[in-house]
C-alpha cells in the first residue's frame, strides 16, 4: 500500500477494511470473533466484542492462524476470514458452514470460478471431488503448469472442524518459494489423516477479491459502494445517479428519499423518510427527520428536523439544530446554533453559538458577532422575532419575543419583547459632493 497506515485500517465506504469481514461474520451469527494482528497495529481500532491475536512476526497465513489456537476448539465450526478480502457476505458464510456440517468434512473451502485466476491459489481436487490441497501461484515454482491451468480458486474462507485445525496447525512447514506457513498446507494434512476436505463453490467471484495496493482498494471500493447504494434502492429510496453518489456502511435513508447527483452521504448519517437531498450535497454524521429538503448544502453534525428546508449553498456546522418547518436560505452558515421551529434565516447570514425562538424572521446579511477576542458568547433571539437586513448582533445579547431591529443596525445591549432596536447613525446628506471631488481631483 506504500502507506503509513496498516493496510486493513484503510477505509472502503466509511469503514476500515478490516470491519467489513467482522461485520459480515457478526450478521452470519458468529458467537466469538477473533482478530490476527501485528503487535501495536489493531489495538483499540476494533469494534467493541472484538478479540486481537498478536502475530509476532507475519509469516503467512498459516502462521496467523496458529497465533490464535488457543481460541480453537469448543465444539462449534471454526470460520477463517481474510482481513484483506472484505467483500465476504454474511449469506456466503452461513452458506459454507451449512455446507461444512452437511458434509461431516474436517474443512470445508470456499471456492470461486474465475477467468483470470492470477496469483490466487489453485484447488486441486481428488478422483472422489474432494480437494487434495491448493497451489500457491503467488512466485514461480509454487505451482505446476497443469495446477495454473485450473480456473477454481481458493477464496480464502475456510470452515474447520477446531480440534483437527489446531493439530494440523503444528504440522505444517514452510515448503515454498516464499518461506512461509500457508493456511491451505493444512487440508493437505487433514486429507493425509484421511479427514474429509469438501469444496463450497460460491455464485459471486467477488467474495475473493483481495486488497494489495490502493488500485484493488478503488476496484474493491467501487464493488461495495454499488452493493451500498442497490441496498438502499431495493428499500425504496430513489438514488437518481449512483455513478455520482457516494453512501457510506452506517448510513441510513428512509424510504421515499430521492437522492440527487453529486450527493455524498458519511459516517453516522441518518436521513429520514420523503426527503430530497441534492444535488451536490454533503452529509457527514448528518441526521435529518422526515420530509426535508436539502440543496447545494455541506453539513457535518448538525440534524434538520421534519419539514425544514437547507439551502441551495448552506453550511451546517458542529451542533446546529435546524427545528421543524425552519428555512436555512441561500448562502447561510449555521454554527453550533439552535433555529427554532418555523423561523426563517433566508440568505447571506451567519448565525454562530446563537438560540432563535419559534417563527422568527432574520433578514439578508444577519450576523451574530459571538467572538470578542478572548471568549465566545452566546446570542439569544426570542419567538416572532422580525430582524432587519445588515443586522449584526454583537453577543452577548438578548433580543426578546415579538421585537424588531431595524436595517443596518448593530445591536449592543438587550432588545425587550415588542420594541425596535435602532442602533445606527442618523443619516445626513452632503450636498454638492460630487462636485466638491472632481473640482479637488
């Protein structure tokens, strides 16, 4: 990966590579999960229930698995993932361990057809269908011509019977090109002890898709975001071009959204049911409520609230909460802000560490000045509120319920409830301006 960042922390659609096989095992119905790492690598990257092995040295497969036999055993089917295959099901793992415990086999391997098998490993099979052992095909000499001519594969997902594994596991030498302990040497061991091997072929080759570099990275990605975006659309959400609009794993869309192009939706977002969101709009641990309009906006943690409406050219900032039937308008940034339930802050306005009451209009170019140097301070604007335009509200203020500020006005002290607050210059006009100018010019 030619990356700092270790290979199964680099993120596909919100999630680091390495949840993405967990989640899968975890919605098949795995009762422990077990995580093979480096020292130092995965500790505290995990989801909660996760248990970490530590490798101490990466000496391939079979060497991972054997840092985790003491969690081998019990009785129940062991499932071995890759943490660098991520596009795992949980349908195709519930299909292997069906398949495992029909056949009474010691393993059972996930295999896949593929017309270009590359440096995936070979399955050999017996006269009797069973697999003999898998070839590498990873360096020249792992593989004879005759076992790279055959297209099955081995996907990398393994269901074994845990007391033969972990025997196995003691018995298998690094017998390769490469020097390393391969995980498949194992059925080569379970057949010699006259164990069954099964095969379980899987209908989607791209369950065995590895991440090498950031190329498989963008291929990989781009397989799991249509899965993202054909989930939501099979639920009902109408996402008009999926070539153009990116969802992250944890986000959720209520049915009878239509989702506009250009839109990117990340992290914890949460969208509710008959919203239109887009075009060109950002979400990132976004909530929005039920029928909500959002056009042209960029909003990070902030929720909209049913009915209201962003946009076009908003900006939600951190702890905005935009109220039932509120109006966000054209060029508006919001910031930490409370905007109460009906109020309307139309265009080219800032509202920053500001509460607005219920039903309030603020007009174009409304500022809440909250910084004065050293502290921010707080803005409270009460309900039915009627602000004029080029109204800058230097905090920390109060401007009462049912009061007006008149154009071009800086409020520095408390408005009470119905007055007017003036506070500008009383105008003068200069006659003969003009002509004063250009006679000195």
């Amino acid at each position: 990966m030619r990356s700092a960042t270790p290979k199964v922390l680099h993120e596909i659609c919100g999630r680091p590579m390495v949840q993405w096989p967990i989640e899968a095992a975890r919605a098949a119905g795995a009762g422990r999960i077990v995580v093979v790492a480096s020292p130092g690598t995965l500790e505290g990257r995990l989801p909660d229930g996760v248990e970490i092995a530590i490798q101490q040295e990466a000496r391939g497969t079979g060497d991972a698995v054997r840092a985790a036999k003491g969690e081998l055993g019990g009785g129940a089917p062991v499932v071995v993932l890759s943490g660098d295959v991520p596009l795992i099901t949980p349908e195709a793992i519930r299909g292997l361990v069906e398949a495992h415990e029909r056949s009474g086999a010691a393993a059972t391997m996930a295999t896949a057809e593929l017309d270009e098998p590359g440096e995936y490993g070979r399955v050999v099979r017996g006269p009797d269908g069973g697999v003999e052992h898998v070839a590498e095909a990873k360096a020249a000499g792992d593989a004879t011509a005759a076992e790279l001519a055959i297209r099955e594969v081995n996907a990398g997902v393994y269901a074994f019977d845990g007391d033969r594994l972990r025997d196995a596991l003691e018995r298998i030498h690094p017998d390769n090109a490469q020097g390393e302990y391969y995980l498949p040497d194992v059925l080569r061991i379970l057949r010699g002890d006259d164990h069954g091997v099964a095969a379980h072929p899987v209908d989607d080759p791209a369950i065995v898709l590895g991440v090498n570099d950031r190329v498989d990275l963008a291929h990989v990605r781009a397989l799991a975001q249509r899965r993202i975006l054909d989930d939501h659309m099979r639920a009902g959400v109408t996402i008009v071009d999926p070539a153009t609009t990116l969802v992250d794993a944890g986000v959720a869309i209520g049915p009878d959204t239509e989702i506009e192009p250009s839109t990117f939706l990340r992290g914890a977002t949460i969208v509710g049911a008959r919203c239109r969101v887009g075009p060109v709009t950002t979400f990132v641990d976004v909530t929005l409520g039920d029928g909500v309009t959002v056009r042209h906006a960029y909003c990070v943690e902030s929720e909209v609230r049913d009915g209201a409406s962003v946009g076009p050219f908003a900006y939600l900032r951190p702890g905005t909460i935009v109220r039932e039937n509120a109006k966000i308008g054209t060029f508006v940034e919001v910031k930490n802000s409370d905007v109460g339930e009906g109020t309307k802050v139309p265009h080219l306005s800032y509202l920053g560490d500001a509460d607005v009451g219920e039903g309030s209009n603020l007009g174009a170019g409304t500022i809440t000045a909250n910084y004065d140097g050293q502290r921010k301070h707080r803005t409270t604007i009460g309900d039915r509120v009627h602000g004029g335009v080029d109204t800058s509200l230097v905090a920390p203020v109060e401007v009462g319920d049912d009061a007006w500020t008149a154009a071009g006005s800086v409020i520095v002290d408390d408005v009470p409830p119905g007055a007017l607050g003036v506070a500008r210059e009383r105008q003068r006009n200069v006659e003969g301006y003009d002509e004063r100018r250009k006679r000195d010019r």
